[in-house]
C-alpha cells in the first residue's frame, strides 16, 4: 500500500531527511517588506534576519490555503493509496483546519494535528513515515500517531533574546529591556499544543544552554532514546556542539540530529534561538 506523507514547512526537517522518507512540504506565506513568499522557497531565515537587522518590520506568517491543500491533495490522491498530512499545531496557525476542509474532499486524505510546531511537529512526520514504510494501513497510522506520539512529543526552546518577540506582540518591551539587563534567558515550552514560559535561565548564552538541556534530560526514565533534535535558526556553531556534548553527558540516543529551524519559527523567535526535543515513553 502506497501512502505518501506530507507536512507543513513549519516541521524545520531538514533537506535530507525529507527526501530519505519522500515526505512533501506544503509552504506557509510570509510577508516580508510588501512581499509575500513562499517559506523555504522564495525566503529563507536569513533573509528574515537582514531585514529586520537593517531595521525593517517583522515579518508575518499566514497559513497555507484551502485551496494549495487542494490542488495538491487531488494530485497526491491520485498517485497513491493514501495521504497522511501532519499540520503544525492548531493553537498556532489555521493550516489544520484549512487542510481538513480540503481533505474533505478525497476519501483517501488523513489530516493529523501535530499539536507542535517546528521539530517538535518534525517527531509527528517522521514517525508517520516510518509506520507507512514498515507496511501499516493508513488508519493505524494516524490512530497510533494520534494516540502515542502526538501527547508524547517533548518540545522546548531557549532564546538568548526577547526583541522578537515583543515586537511581534508576544512579550512586553519593559519585560524584554528587563531580561536583557539581568542577562536572563527563557525557555518556552509547548504543552497542549500552546506555548508557555518555562526555567528563566542567567548568565552567558552558551551556560544557558547546558543548564536547559541537563534540565530536560538529567535524570530521566520517560525517555524514547531513538531520536532527539537539536534544532535553530541561525545559531553560533559552537551552540550546538554544546547542546550535542550536553546531551551526550545525560542520555544515550541513537541519533543527534541538528536541523535548522524556517522562517515561522524565526520571524518569532529570532537568530539565537535553540532547542531540544525528543518524545517521551
């Protein structure tokens, strides 16, 4: 049995790993400077960054339409046996009821809510294509994700800074000039498919970092060691090399893997943004 998976851009997958397991991205739009592109595809987070560094506006995001759903599920319903879309969370962004609407159309589309966003909603994708390789109908597939995966997923990340996010209204700017004058670094956590403020780190940016990652992984039982993301938009190198060592001083994974967030993840939370996550037992 044929079942092709697809995702939102919003998964932060990277180039390799999508083409190992066929996996299709459906793009969000940004709007960038009066001109809305395709995430992944006409803009990349780089380009989010010089803009907003040469003193431009934030970019925004918008979802992908009913009708991108729909032309590319008609195509994809026809190629194969089934399709399983995963969407970033529904608290985030419309693309999971823009792609229900759509789907309601073919009799062979699934539609899951990842109720993640970036690598976090990356586990949901890529445990949706290792159960499609290994043979399992389409039904089981989003039964199992919906039920096992999906609740399970551990998703977090830490910012260095909060000038994203306050200006794009999700923090105040008197809380943002606060934590920067105390050096303080917080984590945000996805629960329920929302975010929330977690530990307010202090100190150096690369202190911060083995401080979080032992908080999340120090000491813990719950762990599924198959895989772990470190993922970010555009940190140091050294960044990462220091999550990966921390991560190897407190658990034992099969796989590291780094990926690199996209421009949704990076229009909110800025360059120096990083994170780990895993799915628990």
């Amino acid at each position: 049995m044929a079942i092709k998976i697809t995702s939102d851009s919003t998964c932060d997958l990277s180039r390799e790993l999508l083409n190992k397991h066929y996996i299709e991205l459906f793009p969000l739009y940004i709007t960038l400077g009066g001109k809305t592109l395709k995430d992944g595809i006409e803009i990349l987070p780089d380009d989010v960054f010089a803009h907003v560094a040469a003193g431009g506006a934030l970019a925004s995001t918008a979802a992908v339409t009913p009708n991108d759903y729909e032309q590319r599920f008609e195509k994809l319903s026809r190629e194969n046996d089934a399709v399983i879309h995963i969407n970033i969370s529904s608290d985030f962004s419309s693309c999971y009821q823009n792609a229900r609407i759509a789907a309601e159309n073919f009799k062979n589309v699934y539609v899951v809510d990842s109720r993640n966003l970036s690598s976090g909603h990356g586990h949901v994708v890529i445990e949706a294509a290792l159960r499609a390789e290994a043979g399992m109908k389409a039904e089981e597939i989003v039964d199992e994700l919906e039920r096992d995966i999906v609740p399970n997923v551990d998703a977090s990340f830490i910012l260095d800074r909060l000038d994203y996010l306050a200006k794009g209204g999700r923090c105040s700017t008197i809380m943002a000039l606060g934590a920067n004058v105390l050096q303080l670094k917080p984590c945000i956590e996805v629960v329920n498919g929302t975010m929330r403020v977690g530990t307010k780190y202090r100190g150096s940016f690369e202190k911060c970092i083995q401080k979080y990652v032992k908080d999340r992984l120090d000491g813990r039982d719950d762990i599924r060691l198959g895989r772990i993301f470190i993922t970010h938009p555009h940190c140091p190198d050294g960044d990462a090399d220091i999550a990966r060592k921390t991560i190897e001083q407190y658990q034992s994974f099969d796989e590291i893997i780094e990926t690199h967030a996209g421009c949704t993840v990076s229009s909110h939370c800025g360059p120096r943004t990083l994170g780990v996550l895993f799915i628990r037992k």
